[in-house]
C-alpha cells in the first residue's frame, strides 16, 4: 500500500500531520490564536500536496 506513495507525498503528509500535532499542542497550552494559526497550514499543505499531483498526471499525458 505504501508503496504507490511517492517520497513527496510522504513528506506533505508528514509535515501536515506535524503541524496538526504542533497546533494541538499550542491550543493545549493556553495560546490559542498561534494553534488556529498553525492549524490552518494543515489543509494548505494537502490541498499543495493534490495540486503537486495533478500537476505532475498531466505532464505524464
């Protein structure tokens, strides 16, 4: 299964799942407007992460 993921998935969903873990963090520690802030990079990153790929399916038409 791991395997039709490409290196560069990998890495977006890693760094997309360290910045959820990070923003809970910081919302769990009492500075809420830096873990909404952080947070939202989550969605930014998979949606860069989609992008990446549609991109990358069409030069191989």
């Amino acid at each position: 299964m791991l395997k039709m993921f490409s290196a560069t998935d990998k890495l977006l969903f890693v760094a997309a799942f360290l910045s959820l873990i990070f923003s809970e963090i910081l919302y769990f520690n009492g500075e809420t407007n830096d873990a909404i802030f952080i947070g939202i990079w989550v969605p930014s990153i998979l949606a860069f992460g989609i992008y990446l790929k549609l991109i990358n399916s069409k030069k191989n038409d």
